[in-house]
C-alpha cells in the first residue's frame, strides 16, 4: 500500500530583496509588509489543509509514521562554512529521544533544554535525528550557507507502505 498525500511547495512572501531584484536564497531578508500578508493567508491555507486530515488516519498509523521517523537519519553535507553568523542550525539538545512533540512540548522542552547553536564548517557533515527539534538561525553575514540534505532510512516499511522513490 502506498499513501499519498499532495506536496505543497511553499515559497516565502515578498522580501526586501524582492523588491530590489537582488539574487537570494543563501541568506535571508525581511519580509515586505506585503510578504506578511502573504505568509498568513498560506498559514491559513496551511491550517485548513492540515485540519482536512484530521480523523483519516489510524492511531496505528499514526505510531507507524512516528516510528519510522524515529528510525531516520539526516545527514547534512556543508558547502559553504556555517558559523553562527551564517546561520547555523539551531538544535534542542536530547529532544529527539522524546519523539513526537506538538507545539506545546516543543517549546517547554526548549525552554527546559534550551537551545545549541551547530557551528560546521566547509566540508562538514553534521548527522541528525529529523525528530531533533531543529530551526536554521537568521544569517547577520552576506556569507552563502549552502548545505546538501540527505536522509536515510529503512528500505522496507511496515504496514505494506513503500517509499515513493529512493536511491
């Protein structure tokens, strides 16, 4: 069995830079106060999609999902150097053995926790749980941050689900 969802691909609001025609994309740049307006009319899209779900899964398939991204591994590959003035990721230290959290027991963990700044250099690998709770930091440098992605995971799933590609 293969379950499919539609991918949304969202794109920021308009930014300064936007307005400027400057390239973007390894740094960061405040949003217009028309970008704002556009990132919550997608919030409220996003709120309404997400809410459509709400009672078409199974609590098994629920645990299932959490269980197989509790197995996953990213590993992040570094470009460019990624100091904290670049934007270096952002962790809460031991928060991926908690599994799964909403919003409220994300944030009393990162208040308890608090938070660690993943400085990693050119050439770098930093390897990571995706269930770390994890948020890249606003760059304050003109520094490119580019990073490579890449997760790992088991080539067989339970419940009959398959991967919808892999390599």
């Amino acid at each position: 069995m293969i379950l499919a969802a539609p991918l949304y691909m969202l794109r920021h609001g308009e930014t300064a830079w936007n307005t400027e025609r400057r390239m973007q994309g390894a740094k960061n740049s405040d949003l217009t106060e028309r970008g704002r307006e556009i990132f919550d009319k997608v919030v409220r899209r996003q709120e309404d999609w997400v809410n459509s779900f709400s009672g078409r899964f199974s609590l098994e398939e629920i645990r299932t999902a959490v269980s197989v991204l509790e197995q996953l591994v990213a590993v992040r590959v570094h470009i460019d150097d990624c100091p904290v003035e670049s934007g270096a990721l952002r962790v809460v230290p031991k928060s991926h053995v908690e599994g799964r959290l909403n919003k409220e027991q994300a944030e009393a963990l990162r208040s308890q926790n608090g938070e660690t700044a993943v400085p990693v250099g050119r050439g770098g690998v930093l390897v990571m749980r995706p269930l770390l709770l994890h948020a890249s930091s606003k760059a304050t440098s003109h520094d490119p941050r580019r990073v490579l992605h890449f997760v790992f995971g088991r080539p067989k799933l339970p419940l009959g689900l398959e991967w919808r590609w892999g390599v």
